[in-house]
C-alpha cells in the first residue's frame, strides 16, 4: 500500500523535527557537568594555566565542550570584585569552584558556599590561612595545592644575591592587600637579608601608579636589586614591571617563569602550568563523585629556575657559570 504525504503535513513534519533539534542541543547542555573558574587575574596572562587546567579535566575524562562546561570570572586584579563573582558562581549552581593561585579568591568562595567543593591553588600555608584543617585530609568542601611561591622569598633573595655578590641593599615587591600573604613574603626575605648583614625595603602597590612609585624609591635609594613578589595583581601588570626594571636597569628576580619568558631577568618558582593540571584532575575526580574533605592537598615536586640571558646582558650583567648551571631554562 502506498501512502501519500501532503505538502501541508510534510511541512509539518520538518518543522516539528527543526524545533526539536535546538530543544535536543539544550538538553544536552543542561546534563553537562559546571565548572566555575574564579581567578583574580585576567585571561591573557593565565593562557597557560587555564589550558594546563583543561588538560588536567580532559586526564580525568571532561573535554571542555563535550561532557563539561567551564564558567570563567576574572577579577583583572581587583580583588574587590572577587566576592561578587563568587556568589554568582554559586548562584549558577556550578559542580565545582576552581581558585587557582589566589587566597584572596578562595577565601571569596569559601564565604560563598559551605556545600560547593572547592579546589584551591596557594603559595601560603593553607593550614595557617585557616583553608584546611590538615594536608592530608583537608575536611569541609575544600581542598587543592600548595605552591609555596610565598614561602619562596629567602631562596629567591639567594638567587640575587649570588647574582649580585656586592650588593647590600634590596628591595622586595609586595601587595598589602593579601595582608597575611604579604606579611609572610616580607618576614622571609628580610631574615635572609638579615643572616648576610644585608638591608631589604619593603615596597608596597596594589596600583599601576604605585608601582611606578615603587621603581622610583629603588632609584632614590639606589636600591642592588629587586625580589618580585608571587600576586594576581602584578601579574596583570607584568609588561608594566618589565618595562620599568629595564627603564631603571633595576636587576629583578620574579616568582614565574612567564615573567623571564617576557623579558625578566630571572625567576623562581613552582611550576604553575603543572600544579593547574593537578586542580584539573583533582576537579575531575569530584565531578565523578569524591568528596574534597577526603583528597589531600597537593604539594609541589617542580620548581623552575630561568634565567634571561639577554636581559642580563642588556643590564650589563654576567651571570656566574654556577647560575648558569642550576638554570633549568637559559632564554639566549
């Protein structure tokens, strides 16, 4: 038997198969996984990190797209705003809250929610910062990494001064609006300085324009050298820092290896692009249904040490060969 569809209910038929596609691709949508990203820097100088954080996601089976979407907020180093997108994060009912490399963002998130799991990255201790309640077994809805980028103070200050054996008088660079952050960086480059007879200025921005200040006071006190603190904040300013330790020829030692990549003299620090793909997994893990208060928190095991040897030669610098040696990376 033959059946014979007319124009009208054929119409109709691919009208009704048209209207259901859209309503197919929003279902689709509504049963993926959310991943709220709350990063108090801004999205061109965490490229690396955002794309190691994927990698990490895509090791524990979420490809970004596929099975899992990501909400990114950026506060552009105003930590100000940081509470707000912290709330709406929550409020879109996201599966997750990722606060990589910034107390200031998880302790907004932490305020937030008390249910939302949490996976944190921090260069303080997370114990004493009052995250967690131990490494091994964080308990509540956070866990995540330490980077010990703050604790770093006194092996970066060796690093210049074996770089700079004359010198006696430094500065370091910090944010008084991470308050205890800062606090632990100034303590613990001061008692190195402290153990060879050197001096350190404490220098404070939280804007570009005392920044600038900051340069103009090691110029005024003809300060040897400069020890860059680990913040969200400079790191939107980079380009900003590099251009005035090379208008001042200033020799700075920074906490990233993205910093001697844009034209730093040196830096030391954790690896960042690793301890993302941790949170990565670590996120993964708890879309799958472990709880943060059982997964310990992560501690670095890689540190990268580059030194820019173009820079050095711009300030008229010669690197010792024992640098040199150590370097993980030499930029030529």
């Amino acid at each position: 038997m033959t059946v014979t569809i007319g124009r009208r209910e054929l119409l109709a038929a691919l009208g009704g198969a048209a209207a259901a596609w859209p309503l197919a691709a929003r279902a689709q949508q509504a049963t993926m996984a959310m991943v709220g990203f709350l990063d108090a820097g801004s999205s061109g100088e965490r490229s690396r990190q955002v794309a190691a954080f994927r990698k990490g996601l895509a090791e524990s089976g979420y490809q970004e797209g596929q099975n899992v979407t990501i909400e990114y907020r950026w506060a552009e180093g105003q930590y100000e705003k940081l509470p707000e997108l912290a709330v709406d994060l929550v409020r879109r009912k996201v599966a997750v809250i990722v606060t990589p490399l910034s107390v200031a963002a998880t302790l907004a998130a932490k305020a937030a929610t008390t249910n939302t799991p949490i996976v944190f990255s921090t260069g303080g201790d997370p114990i004493e910062l009052g995250l967690v309640a131990s490494l091994n077994r964080p308990g509540g809805n956070i866990t995540g990494a330490v980077t010990m980028n703050a604790e770093l103070g006194a092996k970066r200050f060796g690093l210049l001064q074996e770089l700079l054996p004359a010198g006696t008088r430094f500065a370091v660079l910090v944010n008084p609006d991470t308050g205890r952050m800062a606090k632990v960086i100034t303590a613990d480059v001061q008692a190195a300085a402290s153990a060879i007879g050197g001096q350190v200025e404490v220098l404070t921005a939280s804007t570009s324009r005392q920044i600038d200040a900051a340069f103009a006071t090691v110029v005024q006190k003809r300060i040897d050298a400069l020890i860059h603190s680990p913040d969200p904040f400079f790191a939107t300013r980079r380009s900003h820092i590099i251009v005035l330790a090379a208008r001042h020829a200033v020799p700075v030692i920074y906490p990233n290896r993205e910093d001697a990549d844009a034209g730093g003299l040196m830096s030391y620090g954790s690896n960042i692009a690793e301890v993302s793909r941790q949170l990565g997994i670590y996120s993964g893990r708890i879309l799958k249904g472990e709880k943060p208060a059982e997964l310990p928190v992560i501690r670095p095991t890689k540190f990268d040490f580059v030194i820019n040897l173009q820079t050095a030669k711009t300030l008229g610098l010669e690197v010792p060969p024992t640098l040199l040696a150590r370097a993980d990376e030499v930029i030529e």
